[in-house]
C-alpha cells in the first residue's frame, strides 16, 4: 500500500522503459562500427586465403595439364578470373588489384610472369606476392 492508502501495480512506468531503450540503443550504437570492422577483416583474411588457394591451383592445373593458365582481376576489382574457371566475386567492400592490371600466367614448367597483389578492404590491405618460380605468399 502507498501512503495513500491505495494499493501499488507492480511495473516500469514509460519514462523507466524510454530510459533503458535510449541506453540500449546508445551501446548498439557505439558497438556496431567494431562489429563491422571486425566482419570486414574476417572477410577480407578469408577472401585472401581464398585467392591463393586459387592462385596454387592455377599453377598446379598448369603443371597437370601441360598449358598456360593465367589469372586475372576484373577492371573494377570486385572479382577475379583464370583459364577455365568462372569469375569469382569478391564478397561486400573487398578488392582486388594486381600490378600492372595484368594477369599472372602459371607455365606448364611451374613458373610463373610472377606479380604483386593486392587485397583490400576499407583501410586493411593483405599484399600476396607471386615470384617468377611460381610460389604464392600473402603477408596478413
């Protein structure tokens, strides 16, 4: 009982709830920017880890079947593209871009033109070089 001599409903009043929306929503806003950068470097480790697998495969493909395969990145940097294989889209904000705009050509003897590249995702870059004996190395 109240000093009124009513009896009290138990409950938030709508001020209390207004108060604890404008908190939670000021903690989301402040948190959001993190989370996305922390997605975009996820993405952008995995897209990197990716390419060079493909890159490998490329040169092994070259090895095995005793022709040229080559890799390219497309003008705008959203996918890339080798002999045979269909354009693989690079996910949200990453690019891709290889020194030169040239593609990277895998000999049937192992060795590559060799080249630089360069993955990219808002200010995080992952530079993968490609050197003339065809060996792929990314540098996180």
């Amino acid at each position: 009982m109240s000093a009124t001599g009513k009896a009290r409903e138990a409950g938030f009043t709508l001020l209390e709830a207004l108060v604890v929306v404008t908190i939670a929503a000021t903690i989301s806003a402040l948190l959001f920017p993190n989370v996305q950068r922390t997605l975009d470097a996820l993405s952008l480790r995995q897209s990197a880890s990716a390419f060079t697998g493909r890159l490998r495969a490329a040169r092994a493909q070259a090895l095995r079947q005793d022709h040229p395969v080559w890799v390219a990145a497309t003008a705008d940097g959203k996918a890339y593209a080798w002999r045979d294989g269909a354009a693989q889209q690079l996910p949200g904000a990453v690019t891709i871009g290889i020194a030169g705009q040239r593609p990277v050509v895998f000999h049937p003897d192992g060795s590559s033109s060799g080249g630089d590249a360069v993955m990219a995702a808002g200010t995080r870059r992952i530079p993968i070089q490609i050197d003339a004996n065809g060996a792929v190395t990314a540098r996180p």
